[in-house]
C-alpha cells in the first residue's frame, strides 16, 4: 500500500506519454475518484495518506493500451450522473450534454411524446424522463447489448424510459411529438485522423457514416418524422457534424421544417440543429 501521491507520481509518469499533460490529469482525477470514492478535493488534501488501491496496476494497463478511460471504470458522467458504458455504447460527450440543456431550454414540462433514437447508454433519453416527468419518452438502438445498458441506466437512476431495438433505417417510429438524435455522422474517411481510444474502443456503428452519404440517418429521420401529417407541429433536435451545418439547413428546409435553427457548442463549432414540423 502506498501513498495516493506515489500513485498520482506513478500514473503520470506513464500517461502523460501518451495523453499530454491536461488529458493525463483530467484521466487520474476521473479514474482515481472513480475507484477510490473521492472528491477532487481530496485528491489534493489527502496526498500524503496511505490508500489501498487493489485496482491500480490492472486500470494502469488498460490504459497504457489507450482504452478509455470511462471503458476502464465502466461508467461516464452525463449531466452530473454516473452512466453505465460499455464497448456496446458509445462515451457520452460535453456536447451532447449541450443538445439536451438545448432541448430542456426549449420544452416545458407539458405532456410530450418524445423518441432518441440511437439512445445507446440512454444518457439523452434518461436525462430528459428526469427533468421532465411528464414527457413519455422511448429510446431505440439496433443492438440488444445497447439496450441492455440503457435500461440498465434506467434502472440505476430510476427514469420510466421505454427502450426499444429497432432498426431506423429499416422500421418504422412510435408517434413522437419531438425527436431528438445523436446518430452516427462522421465520415469513414475521418477515422485515420482520430484518437486511437475512440477508433479501437468505441462501436463502428456509432460513429461512422459512408463517405457518400454522410447525412444518410438524419434524411432517413426526416423521412421518418414527415411520412404522416399531424394536426399539431412536431420538433427535431439533432447533434450533427461540425462541418455539416448548411447541408443540415437545406435537408430540413427540403423536408418541409421551417425555423430551422443551427447552433454551435461551446468551442464555436456548429454542432445542433433544432427544426420545426407543421403549425
């Protein structure tokens, strides 16, 4: 047993290596108050104390071999929540956080029938059943795995979410008055650029798109969302590509959605598109 700053010493010897000095920190603190249930201030003020730490060398591994580090504690916080990941889901991101803080701006608590589709860990889905009890939401992905980890997060945090496995590209939608989605959109021809943690460890199908057809799932949804007229309006959000942004105005406006809305994140980047449907 050793000191936690003998850990904290040892752990950045080898990640900074590979992640640099910023990720390298934001790993530790993450993985270390992840294991051993403190707060970052702990991590400052009990340096000196002497801790068991019976997972350290075995994390350490996985993460020299650049798995993530939320795949490596088997969770990833989503609007201050501890959500279940897994290889089957894919990470949950700051921007998708921004998508639902979007969406709650926007919505009240009124009754709403509300779809995610590609729901993966349910973290969009989840968080919104919370913020807003009155909505009846369904989450849908194509893979069992997936669902299994949604509704376990579901379970964990007590949300009434109604998860689903559906094929988008192939079935239909239950009637929806807001449907929201992060689906894959990043062109294949992309993957050589990125992270190592996120090619090697992240589900394919979550991620990428042909290079052809990057826009393939939001036409689809938009198919999807206009194939049957409604007496009252219904609403898109989406998380999209931060090079998509005017292809995403003009696929809206030639479904018929008008005050189509293209907003950036956080780093000025264009990355939602909020739409409506009818009056």
């Amino acid at each position: 047993m050793f000191t936690l700053s003998v850990y904290q010493q040892k752990a950045n010897k080898f990640l900074v290596s590979i992640y640099g000095d910023r990720e390298a920190s934001a790993i530790i603190k993450l993985w270390f108050g992840s294991r051993l249930d403190m707060s970052p201030i702990d991590l400052i003020i009990r340096r000196e104390e002497e801790v068991a730490f019976p997972t350290f060398e075995a994390d350490l591994a996985q993460l020299k071999a650049s798995t993530p580090v939320q795949l490596v504690l088997g969770e990833a916080f989503f609007f201050d929540r501890a959500f279940v990941v897994n290889e089957h889901t894919l990470i949950p991101r700051p921007e998708t956080e921004e998508l639902v803080a979007g969406i709650l701006e926007r919505f009240s608590n009124d009754e709403l029938k509300v779809i995610d589709v590609g729901t993966g860990s349910g973290c969009i889905a989840i968080s919104l059943q919370l913020a807003r009890p009155n909505w009846s939401i369904t989450g849908v992905d194509i893979h069992q795995q997936t669902i299994d980890a949604a509704k376990a997060n579901a379970t964990k945090f007590g949300a009434n979410v109604d998860f689903r496995l559906t094929d988008v590209l192939e079935e239909a939608l239950p009637e929806f008055d807001l449907l929201v989605s992060n689906p894959p959109y990043i062109p294949v021809s992309e993957a050589q650029a990125m992270d190592r943690n996120v090619v090697e460890y992240e589900p394919d199908r979550a991620l990428f798109v042909p290079n052809e057809d990057a826009l393939l799932f939001y036409r689809r949804l938009l198919e999807l969302a206009t194939a049957e007229k409604k007496d009252s309006p219904l609403y898109v959000a989406f998380e999209i590509h931060e090079d998509f942004g005017e292809e995403m105005i003009e696929l809206c406006a030639s479904f018929g959605f008008k005050e189509v809305n293209l907003l950036q994140d956080l780093q000025r980047k264009d990355r939602m598109i909020f739409a409506q449907y009818g009056d």
